[in-house]
C-alpha cells in the first residue's frame, strides 16, 4: 500500500501532513509540484487537482487537509 502526497514549496498545510504522518510513523512517497513538473502534470490533469496537498490513499484522491477523509482512508489500510 502506497500512500502519494502531492506538495510545494511554502505550504504551510502540506508541512502540517508531513509532520502528521511522521507521528504516526506512516510512510509515503512525496512529490513536490515545484521542482517536478510531470508530478505537477500528474497532479492536474489525472487527478484533477489544482492545489496542494493532493494525496492519494488506497486510490481515493484526497484534496486539502479533510482530516475525517484522511482518516477515515487510513483506516482502510491498516
């Protein structure tokens, strides 16, 4: 199970996502939207997201911080 996170440079909501699963020591794999422009295409265009963070959890495309929706995805995973 992978979890994507979708980020940029200077988004104080996507630190706060970092920081909450490093405490709940879940690993994901990150794409910062800044420096790569295929993940920023991705981002856009496949998932129909325009702003960070985007993640994608157990193939549910989750926009902003939706804590219950977050959560709730995580505890299909576990």
């Amino acid at each position: 199970m992978q979890i994507e996170l979708f980020t940029q440079d200077g988004c104080p909501p996507c630190e706060f996502l970092k920081n909450y699963f490093k405490e709940l020591n879940i690993s994901y794999v990150e794409y910062n939207v800044s420096k790569d422009e295929n993940a920023k295409k991705r981002m856009m265009f496949e998932l129909d997201s325009f702003s960070t963070p985007t993640l994608i959890i157990h193939n549910e495309v989750i926009r902003g911080v939706q804590m219950e929706q977050i959560e709730a995805a995580l505890q299909i995973i576990k």
